[in-house]
C-alpha cells in the first residue's frame, strides 16, 4: 500500500477534524436538547446526562470513550486504531467546545421535526466524511469492531447492533414521541451517511464513439488532463470499424467534454453512466 506524503496526511487530518466537527455540532446543538439518543455514544451519553442532570453530554462522552478504549486494548490490542483512539477523544472535545460556545437549556426551535432532521444532517454528513476517508469517529465503533472478531457478524451489523439497542432504552427513559423521533433519526442517517459518501465519490464513466476520435482524445487528455482509453470496435449493423473512447470524469469535466463534442461532430455517440466506485491513480486509493 502507497504511503501517503505529508500534504496527504495534511488532507487527511483536516478533512477527519472536519467530519468530527460537524458531528460534535449535530451532538450539541440538536440532539442534546431534545434527548434525540441515535445510538451510538452520543446517544448513550444523552441518555447518561438526563439520568444524572449534573453530568453534561460531553463528560458523559468522555467517560464512555475512555471505558471503551479501554475496552479495545483488552480486547483487540494495541492495533485496533490509534486514529480511533484520536476521534473519540477529539469528538468529546468539540462537543465541549459547542457546549461552551453556545450553551443550551432548550430546543433553538420549537419545531421537532426540523430539530431531528438537523440532528441527523450534521453528524450524518460529518461521519460520511470520516468514513469516505478510511477513519472512525471512535466510540462504539470499537463494540462493532470486537462483535465482528468475536462473532460471525459483519462490521455494518456489528455496528447497528449496539447503536438500535441505545435507542431502545429512549421509550423506557423519555417520552413515546422522543423516542419514535430517536428511532426515525437512526434509520435517516443509515440512509444519509450511504448518500453522501456516493455523492462524495460520484464521477462520470464516458463512452464515446465519433469520427473525430483523435480531437477528443487530445482534448481529454490536454484539456481535462485526464487518461482515456482507446478501443477498435465494429459496429453491429454497419460492420464499420470505430475508435471507441472511454475515460473517466468529474461531473463539470463531463459537461465540457459534451460540449466540446457537439461543438465538433454533432453525430457523435456518448454514454455517461454515474459510478462511485472509481479506484485507482487520480481518484480513490485501493
């Protein structure tokens, strides 16, 4: 596996903060104050905090974190992640960080639904970024990662085992509309966190077929800079030999490369199929 360079590492830590960033302002500012325990240890430490009103969720988050590390080096040993010893404790930081900058003793809206939507938005799309990575936000991750050694589970189910078993607890600890508003969050950042990492990665495999083949093919490459293919085809019902051009693009490269297309054979044949899967030199990293 290729090491990164330094400014990838750079990269790499900026965008990790930024995922837990955004998570902590999920924590703190939507699902704390409306006791929306989505699993995980957010949610079990919403639950810690409303049991014990003098310990805040960001204590609580640390006091988990610690015990599951904890956890981890018994269970896994020293390798199961310095990175997830990282964001378990950064997450609780910026957590901290929120309850102190802007410090709440009630919903900022009286609109439920909005509040729970936001409170799956923010960390949904904070944990796509650290998962989109190769990262972990830490916490019950480490349960997920010791179920799937321990057991025959798979580390996604490994890791809604725990996250459903902490909402459960929300209809014995807070009201029935709490706890439904819990649950349906849960199941919206699933669904979220899969959407954005596609959308993250979605790029555009082209297929060309035209009679200016040399053109676009030094357009792609000069222009766009990037790599194409270049295969013989025969057409079926002709039986004329093509040039057939398939390359890989950016949603805006696309659009060029199209318009550049019709600019020079109006008859040309292009196919551009969406894929967030594209792994190799110039996108993701195997």
């Amino acid at each position: 596996m290729a090491k990164k360079t330094p400014k990838q590492w750079a990269v790499w830590f900026l965008i990790l903060n930024a995922g837990l960033i955004s998570t902590a302002a999920g924590i703190s500012l939507f699902k704390s104050p409306n006791h929306f325990a989505m699993g995980g240890t957010s949610g079990l430490a919403v639950i810690m905090s409303a049991l014990w009103p003098g310990l805040n969720v960001s204590g609580a988050m640390f006091i988990i974190n610690a015990a599951l590390i904890l956890v981890g080096f018994i269970f896994l040993g020293r390798g199961f992640g310095w990175g997830t010893i990282y964001a378990s404790v950064a997450l609780s930081v910026y957590v901290a960080m929120f309850e102190w900058l802007v410090p709440l003793g009630a919903p900022l809206t009286d609109d439920a639904l909005l509040e729970v939507v936001w409170a799956v938005i923010l960390p949904g799309v904070g944990t796509a970024l650290v998962f989109n990575i190769g990262a972990s936000t830490g916490g019950t991750d480490i349960i997920a990662m010791i179920l799937s050694k321990r057991t025959s589970l798979e580390v996604g189910k490994a890791l809604l085992a725990p996250d459903f078993l902490i909402t459960a607890c929300t209809f014995f600890i807070f009201d029935v509309k709490t706890a439904l508003y819990s649950l349906t969050g849960l199941l919206m950042k699933v669904f979220l966190v899969d959407i954005v990492i596609d959308g993250i990665n979605s790029r555009k495999f082209c297929t060309i077929i035209s009679t200016h083949p040399e053109e676009i093919k030094q357009y792609i490459l000069n222009t766009l800079n990037r790599g194409a293919t270049i295969t013989r085809a025969e057409g079926a019902f002709s039986g004329k030999a093509e040039m057939m051009i398939t390359t890989v693009l950016s949603r805006r490269q696309a659009v060029y490369l199209r318009n550049y297309i019709r600019s020079i054979d109006a008859h040309a044949f292009i196919t551009m199929v969406n894929s967030s899967q594209i792994i190799g030199k110039g996108f993701r990293e195997i």
